[in-house]
C-alpha cells in the first residue's frame, strides 16, 4: 500500500506540550510536515518544537489552546488559517 507524502502539509497536533502529543509530533516530524501544535502547556509545547525542528520537521508553529473550550477552538483555529 503506498504511503501518503505529507511533506510540507499542515499536521495539528493537540495536546503537544507532552506525553503522546509529543510523541506523535516527533514521529510525524520526521516526514517534514508543517507542525501546528496545541496545548494549554506552553513550556512544555516549545519543548515538543524544539524536538519536532530537530526530527525534520520544515515549520513548526506552537498555540496555547484549551481545547475543552469550544470558542478557544475557534478563536486559535482562525489564527491557525492565517499561515495560508
């Protein structure tokens, strides 16, 4: 089955400041997708930026976001579609 390239593709990870964001972040880092990660811990998030840069990844933009928290959703969500 092929694999799909997601080279240089927008990839939202929430929940990236730690534990299985971070890990997933790192892995898809590696195939040099745009990353956007969301958490509400942002020491732990520029943590999992400076992971994802070193891994491959070809940008990395970090959020705080409280994803239990619909209009913040939105709101990061607006900004998020203004990297075009």
């Amino acid at each position: 089955m092929k694999k799909k390239n997601i080279a240089g593709e927008v990839v939202l990870i929430t929940g990236a400041g730690s534990g299985i964001g971070r890990l997933m972040a790192q892995e898809f880092a590696a195939h040099s997708p745009v990353l956007v990660l969301w958490d509400i811990n942002l020491e732990g998030m520029k943590e999992t930026a400076r992971l994802a840069k070193c891994n491959g990844a070809s940008r990395v933009h970090y959020y705080i976001c409280d994803c239990s928290d619909k209009n913040e959703v939105y709101r990061v969500a607006d900004q998020v579609k203004l990297l075009g």
